[in-house]
C-alpha cells in the first residue's frame, strides 16, 4: 500500500509518496505537476518487485519552495535526488524522470554514474548543450513570444496563472501540452493558458476527481516555485560547461507521445533524432501512438510494461 511522509534533505523538505520493497526507483514529475501525477505507476512498479519514491520536486505541492530564483538551478534539483537516495539508505537508485523531471534524471545519471546506475526519460530528450545559452540564441534568432520567455520575468506568469487556478490547472492538463496543435508561443496580451481554459472538456485519462486534486494543491502552494526552474535554464548553460559534449553512458529509456508537441519543435526534435549521440546504451525509444505529453497519466498500461521491462533488464 502507497505512504505518504516528509523527509528533509539538502537543506528542503520533500513530501514522498512510497511504495514496495526491492531496487529504488525514483520518479521525478514535470510542470505542473506532482508526484500524484505518478499514481498510475507507482503501485505498478511496487507489484513488479521494485521500491518506489516519487517526490514532490523542489518548489511544487507539499515539498518546501525556497524563494531565490537561484535555488533551482539544475545542481539544486539533482543534488536533491542524490540526498534523497542518502536518506532512504541506499547506495544506487534508477531514476525516471517526466518534462522538467527528465532534465533532472538525465542530469543525474551525467553528474553520478556511480549512484544513478539507470535512466528513464519521458517526452523531453537527453541534454545536448547547444552554442550559447538558450534563451540568448532565442532573442538573437528574433523570437520573443515564446513560453519560456513569457515566465522569466517573476510576478507575471503567476498573475495569470493565479487569477483563477482552477481554469489555469483545467486548461494546462487538458490543453496547453496536451494539444498538439496548440502553441507554445504565447501571443501579446493573451497569455499561457488562453480565455477558453475553464470550459476544456476532461479528457478520458483524467477524472473530475484527479483533476480537484492538483487544483487544490496549486491553491496551496502558487505556481512560483515551479516558474522558478525555467528562470535558471540560461544559468543551467552556464553550470554545465564542464559537460559539454559528455555522454550519459547507463542504460537508458525515452518515452513519448507521437502527438507530444514538445518533442515535435525544432530544438526538441532535433535532439530526439540525435538521441543515440547523448545515450549510446539506449535500449529504447518508445514513440506511443495517439498519446500527447502528459504520456504517464494517457498511457499508463503502455508505459508501465515499457518502465518494468526495462527495470528487470537494469536491476
């Protein structure tokens, strides 16, 4: 049966839920979401022999969401992962990871191969560190509308995002990255989540229960912490010079959604195709049919025998 506690490490709280007994795996969820966004997998794994922690990350839910902006670098959020595998007492881990989670597991596997003896990456590719920093190379190619630009200014996206969580929940997760035809281009004066989001229909995947859930924690905790990770994307640039060019050498697994609009842009798509140049032990690239971005709650029978079959392989 799934617990629920609270642990400090590196300097935060984090709020787990847990479940088995047998190799740890760590599930690190995406934006914006929470460890309940593993609930398909988390009971799954547990019955499949493995032990299974998944957090709420670093700024989201019930775990704690330090105020400076650079508190989220990616050495704080997988410096989080290392500790927690300290406290839970074991000495190796598989980490899997989902949106701004897969960053960080693949970012885990880079900085502690020694720890992390296996990755899982769901719709967002390995890192492959471009010319320059991210969000530079998107002013000087004249973009200024896209939804990373759109958060980095503190106060702004959370205005909007805040107005009304409710519609801003309903409309990220059956909208936004769900759709793949939506934009990720934020147009002037509309913001993210668009007039329609409080009438989107509930997509089969998602119950009027689930959906109450993550509503009701975002009331709790805001949206600041989560916002917080995209403000350090051109300072994560800076921090990992010394990996540039490095390849992420354990075993490894990418999951995605054929519909994913994440893996379909240009930077994204780019590295999809590349893949093997950041993994070359990837011993498989799982593109799931009619499935969009939120590929752990569409999908969960095809991601849960994809995860399993590759934990029984690693472990």
């Amino acid at each position: 049966m799934e617990t629920t506690r609270t642990v400090a490490v590196n300097g935060i709280e984090l709020f787990l839920r847990e479940q088995g007994e047998g190799p740890l795996v760590l599930l690190c969820h995406g934006w914006p979401e929470l460890s309940y966004s593993w609930r398909h997998q988390i009971a799954a794994l547990a019955e499949a022999g493995f032990r299974v922690v998944a957090p709420d990350m670093r700024g989201f839910g019930r775990s704690s969401a330090p105020q400076p902006i650079e508190a989220y670098s990616i050495f704080d959020l997988v410096g989080d992962m290392v500790a927690l595998v300290g406290e839970l007492k074991q000495t190796s881990a598989v980490i899997v990871g989902h949106d701004w989670g897969a960053p960080v597991a693949w970012h885990a596997a880079l900085f502690r191969p020694d720890l992390f003896t296996a990755v899982a990456g769901l719709s967002v590719p390995p890192p492959w560190r471009g010319k320059g920093r991210p969000l530079e190379l998107l002013s000087a190619a004249g973009i200024s509308n896209f939804y990373w630009q759109y958060f980095q200014t503190p106060g702004v996206a959370e205005a909007e995002f805040e107005r009304d969580v409710a519609a801003t929940v309903r409309g990220m997760l059956c909208g936004g990255f769900a759709d793949p035809s939506r934009s990720l281009f934020v147009p002037e004066g509309r913001g993210f989540i668009g007039r329609s989001a409080a009438t989107l229909p509930l997509p089969d995947w998602l119950g009027e229960t689930e959906l109450a859930y993550f509503i009701e924690q975002y009331k709790q905790s805001g949206f600041r912490g989560g916002l917080n990770w995209y403000r350090n994307i051109d300072r994560n640039w800076d921090l990992t010079a010394p990996w540039q060019n490095a390849q992420i050498r354990q075993p490894a697994l990418f999951i995605a959604g054929a519909n994913d609009p994440v893996i379909s842009d240009k930077m994204s798509g780019k590295h999809l195709a590349a893949i093997e140049r950041v993994l070359p032990n990837l011993t498989r690239k799982l593109i799931i049919d009619g499935a969009g971005h939120w590929i752990q709650q569409e999908k969960p029978a095809e991601v849960n025998a994809a995860l399993i079959e590759f934990l029984r392989q690693v472990t």
